[in-house]
C-alpha cells in the first residue's frame, strides 16, 4: 500500500521499517514494485503492476511513459500535476524560508503537449537491438529509452525520432555522435549534432539531404560551444528567432543558446514580470542573469534605463546586438559572475530601484546577500527551483526588510515534476 507522495510522483510505501520510493504509484494504491536501488535510509522501486488504483489515476499519452525520464507525471490529471508543485512550493517557503506569501497567484499555465522548443536528446548506437536509439535517458538506468516518438517536443520533431535513427545509422560515425541539440524557433527548426570525429563527405550528404527533407538546419559541433558550424543549407537568410509580440521585441539566438523551453509560458512569463515590476520613464532596473535579454529588453520599453548582467560574454554579446537590432538604446549589458560578486562593482554600487532576478538552479545567493547596497524597491523573482528560491527569500524577508507580496508557480514543465515559480517582493 502506498500511503503518501514525493512532489515528482513517486509513491511512498513503508516494508518492514523502511521507506521504499516507488516511481509512478500514488497514495492509496495497492501496487507491486521491484527495488531498484538501496540506500541507507530508504530504496528506490519500479513500478511493476498497479492492483488498486486510485481515483486520480489517468492512461498516460506516450508509450515510452514509465521508462522514459523525460517525464514522471503524465499519470495523473494536469491539475493534480500543478496541485503537487503548488504543494511543493508551499513546503520550501513554509520549511526553509519560514514566510508564506501575502496572496498566491493562479498558476501560469498552456498547453500541455508539444511544448518543448529546446532539448537535449541521447543517441547510442546498440548492437544488441541492431539500431541506433535517439531520446532521453530511462527512468531507471543510465540507458537511453527505446522510444519513436515524444508527445512533448515541439513539432516536427515530435514524431522524427525513428527518421533520425535511421540517419544515423547509415552514418560513418554512428557510434560517435553522441547527442543532439535541438532548437524551434518561429522561422526554422535546428539540429545540432554533437560529432566526436568528423563526418565524411557521405556522411555529410546524408545530414544535408535529411535537413533538405525535413526543412530543417543542420549543424556540427565537433568540440566546445564555439565549434558550432553550419552544415545544411550553406548559407541562411536569418538567424532563428522568436518574438515577444505584447512588446514588439524579436529576439534573435543560436540553436545552442540558453531560451526558455516553453514559448508560450515564456510569453506570459514576461508579460506578467513586467506587469509586476511597474516599471516607469524614472526607474533604474537591473535585470540580472539576463541572458540573450529575454526580459531586458521589453523592460526597456518602459523604464528609463535597464542594465542586463550576464555571466556568458556570447550571450552578453547576443542581448546587445538584440538590443539595437530592436531600436533600444536605453538598455546596456554587462558580463559578471553573480555568483562571485563581493560589492565593490560599479554596477552594484549604482544601484537600482526595480530588479529582475531570474538565475539557474543554484539560485541568487550573492546577490540577496548584497540588497542593501542594490536597494530596489521591488524584486520580481523567477525561480526553477523551490529550494533556493525559499533560502533567498528568507534573506530578503528576515534580513533586508522585504515583503513577500505574492508568489505561484509557473507551469514551464508540464508531465515534469519541474517547479518553476514566481514571486514578487517588495520593500516599503
């Protein structure tokens, strides 16, 4: 019997003294599992056969669910899937953070499938099943899933997966190419192929043929981010790019460059961010972990003067050219660690009276630590993960003053049990 859950849908079952994690069962169902690995404090189990199942239960899409990792909650409604973050996000404020938000916000939501523009598929060529598999990891081992199609990757390359096997595995170097990038923007699709030793000229003929085929932008990148070369069609037009139409900004970046997965949420996202910030023609903003300028620049439509802070000098180098490309010259950027900022930076002593935070996993530690010397009035704080949000916010709430005005989850990640969430934190 499982008697409870973890906030990424694995059912808690306790046999003989000990907790066992058991992917995909849910509480109150009877269910048959293997363990898969012992820890010390607890085991973590595979989901064998469902006996009693519960109410909230439902037929997942994908036939890979259940073995694949790409996504752990397509069992359960997408309600139930936002009620487990919302959930999540209430304990890491609650426990860590020991504040709760003035008001929570509705969930930012969109459509759940077919919403992944950006990606990271494995590819293996195994011997043992006579082809070439291409997809995410398994749940369970650090195989790649033997799957032909994802019911969340953007089209077309939803259903591309048993064609690029099969390109593959007329290559040369099938066995030395080990991944591929994947990136939808609103005028082209790219693939970007990870190769360990170059292609033959047959083998580029055959990647050539398939972009022609598919319409699609083929590249190499035999090493580092800055050995990416354009392969099919020789020459392009444009560079991908997509655009944030509430604002009248058109972002333009390379296939290998961080943008948020989701275009949709991407388009509220920023939408409401703004909308909170308030910015005005006197406000001074910083928009840190900035990026290719995904919020710097439709802030800069509004405020007097925006400063993108960017730890990547292409990126950096990207959001500037952005920036003119969009007529914008009250925005500028900068490169810096935020990780390793001590106070004594120009940027920093400048200060700012609106700031937009919007870091990595990690979170935004060095910079909470110094908000006495940025002294902004309002924080619009964009989080992918729970955790470190929670040991910001105490640091603004219970050392620097601030308010936790509102806070909800964004919905970036659907069938994920990814939390992304927003909060706004104000200081008056």
């Amino acid at each position: 019997m499982i008697d409870s859950a973890t906030h990424d849908g694995r059912g808690i079952a306790a046999v003989s003294g000990k907790k066992v994690f058991v992917a995909g069962a849910l509480p109150g169902e009877t269910v048959r599992f293997i363990r898969r690995k012992s820890r010390r404090n607890y085991d973590e189990a595979e989901l064998l056969e469902v006996i009693e199942a519960s109410a909230d239960r439902i037929t997942a899409k994908c036939e890979a669910f259940g073995r694949c990792g790409g996504c752990s909650l397509q069992h359960v409604s997408e309600q139930y899937q936002r009620d487990i973050k919302e959930q999540t996000l209430r304990d890491n404020l609650e426990r860590i953070a020991k504040v709760e938000p003035e008001s929570w916000l509705a969930p930012m939501t969109s459509p759940v499938w077919n919403y992944r523009r950006r990606a990271r598929l494995a590819v293996k060529d195994v011997a043992a099943k006579g082809r070439v598999l291409v997809g995410f990891r398994e749940r369970h081992a650090p195989f790649i899933t033997d799957m032909h199609r994802c019911e969340v990757l953007a089209e077309p390359i939803d259903g591309l997966l048993d064609e690029l096997s099969d390109l593959i595995g007329k290559l040369s170097i099938r066995a030395r190419l080990p991944q591929i990038e994947v990136a939808v923007a609103e005028n082209g699709v790219a693939l970007v192929f990870r190769v360990l030793d170059p292609p033959d000229d047959a083998d580029k003929r055959l990647l050539s043929a398939f972009g022609a085929a598919h319409t699609l932008r083929i590249y190499l990148q035999p090493a580092g981010l800055d050995s990416l070369q354009l392969l099919y069609p020789q020459t392009l037009d444009a560079s991908l790019y997509y655009t944030l139409s509430d604002f009248d900004i058109k972002i333009e970046f390379e296939p290998i460059d961080f943008v948020q997965v989701n275009n949709e949420i991407n388009q509220r996202m920023v939408a409401f961010a703004i909308a909170q910030l308030q910015p005005g023609a006197d406000d001074r903003v910083l928009d840190l972990f900035c990026g290719i300028g995904n919020f710097s620049l439709p802030l800069a439509r509004y405020a007097g003067t925006v400063l993108g802070v960017e730890g990547d000098k292409n990126l950096v180098a990207r959001a500037a050219a952005n920036a003119e490309r969009n007529d914008l010259h009250n925005v500028e950027f900068r490169v810096a660690d935020l990780n390793k900022i001590d106070g004594s930076e120009a940027w920093v002593k400048a200060g700012c009276n609106r700031l937009l935070l919007d870091p990595a996993r990690s979170g935004a530690a060095e910079i909470v630590a110094r908000m006495n010397l940025l002294g902004p009035e309002r924080i619009v704080y964009v989080s992918c993960h729970p955790g470190t949000l929670a040991r910001d916010a105490a640091t603004l709430v219970h050392d620097h003053g601030y308010r936790l005005e509102a806070a909800g989850i964004i919905d970036m990640f659907p069938h994920t049990a990814h939390v992304e969430s927003i909060a706004i934190f104000n200081h008056s």
